[in-house]
C-alpha cells in the first residue's frame, strides 16, 4: 500500500492552554428570550385592567370613592394612566384597601 507522508509542520494540531494555567474560561451567561421586554415599556396588560377595575368598582360599593371619582378613575385606567398602574403595583405588596382608596382619591384630585 502507498504510504502516506506526514502532514507539514503548520498542519500539526496545538494544544491549547488550560484555564487553570491563568486563562480565563469563557463564561456562558444565559441569553433572555426574545420576547422578554422592560415592564416599564409595555402597556398594562389586560389584566391590569381588569383588576383595577374591579377595585374600583369595590371602592364604590364600599363608599370609599364617590360616583364622581369612579368614572374619573375609570377613565384614566382606561387610557393606561400610569400613576393608577402604580397605585395597584403598590396595592398588590401591601393589600391595604384604605391606602389604595386615598392614594386613587388623591390621583383625582390631582390629575
């Protein structure tokens, strides 16, 4: 059979350094899935909606707003106002109705 010569000198694999010899080893971080996107961009989800909504609602029937300030408040959850949003983010740690009813009576006041 034919003999096959050597490969020349710059086809001869090297080895590499390890990275325990002071190289660092390359890091694999996770990449975020495509979809994923600040919260702060995004319009408040239906979701969101809903739940202030319903709140708003349950105000009512309490006497903790007034007729008044349930159509105000209806309207800004509409349009995504974002001090609403924040009330309910801030509603949803602590679950103190009393403080969710004066922050959106003082949203109404204000805005």
């Amino acid at each position: 059979p034919p003999r096959i010569p050597p490969p020349p000198p710059s086809y001869i694999p090297i080895k590499l350094p390890s990275p325990f010899l002071g190289f660092p080893s390359p890091k694999k971080t996770p990449m975020p899935p495509a979809t994923t996107t600040s919260k702060q961009h995004l319009p408040p989800s239906q979701n969101t909606t809903t739940k202030l909504l319903l709140l708003i609602a349950l105000l009512f029937k309490q006497g903790r707003i007034s007729d008044t300030e349930k159509g105000k408040l209806k309207d800004l959850t509409i349009v995504s106002n974002g001090l609403v949003s924040a009330a309910l983010d801030v509603f949803e740690i602590d679950q103190d109705l009393e403080e969710l009813s004066d922050t959106l009576k003082r949203i109404c006041k204000f805005t």
